[in-house]
C-alpha cells in the first residue's frame, strides 16, 4: 500500500528535473544577458570552419572569448564549439563537409546566428568574417 501512494504522489508532483527553454536559438549556449540575436541571412561557403570575429561599433578591434558553436551538418543535432583566441580568431578542426547553423555569442554582445556550407569547391582563403554589436 505504502509503495501506490509514493507512486502516485511521484505522478501527482511531477516531473522533479528542470527543462532548458530551447527559446531561437535551439540547442545553442546562451549568454546571461542575451536578449537580441542578428541574423545573417547569406551563407558563409568555406572549406574549413575558420574565421574572424571583431566588435562593430565604436573600439573596432578583435572580440576575444566569443563563442563559436556549429550544429548539424543538416539536421544532425551535434554541436561543436570555439572560443576566439586573443586576436578574435577561432578554428574548427574536422568539420565534415555539409550545411550547419551557427551561433557567436558573447556577454556583453548582440548574438550573432546564420549558416556556414562546408565544400571543397569554397576558395581556400575563404573565412567566417563576423562583426558583433555591443548591447543586449
């Protein structure tokens, strides 16, 4: 008897672990103060998942501790991450070729997400090149 009643007060409760709001940017980290997220709508066509990362407004200059996360290729839900170096610089080792969603964001910063296409027909030289705006 006593085992039914912690079942149904387990079932009447609920359930007890907290569920994440995936919220617009699905799987992706969220910076505390994220409140406005840009979106690029052309792709970025490059044969490795490289690139830079600089504030917009006002101090131009490089954006360091940005980070960079890539899902897919396609609707695969892998999520691979970054962090841009001192230089506003960031680089993904192994990044099969296809189509990923992306997403930098950094505290302090308007999150910036688009689309990157991996392929061997992308001019080597080619790179993600993104300008973040200071705001939340």
């Amino acid at each position: 008897m006593k085992l039914a009643w912690l079942l149904i007060l387990v079932i009447s409760v609920g359930p007890l672990v907290k569920v994440q709001d995936k919220g617009p940017t699905g799987d992706f980290s969220k910076s505390p103060t994220e409140h406005i997220i840009i979106r690029i709508e052309q792709p970025f066509g490059v044969r490795s998942v490289r690139g830079l990362i600089n504030r917009e407004q006002g101090n131009e200059g490089p954006l360091t501790g940005v980070l960079f996360e890539i899902q897919g290729p396609g609707d695969e839900v892998k999520i691979r991450q970054a962090t841009t170096d001192e230089h506003g610089r960031f680089r993904m080792g192994r990044v099969p070729l296809g189509t990923y969603k992306f997403k930098a964001t950094l505290s302090g910063f308007q999150s910036v997400t688009g689309t990157i296409v991996v392929s061997k027909e992308a001019p080597k030289k080619d790179e993600v090149k993104i300008q973040m705006r200071v705001g939340v």
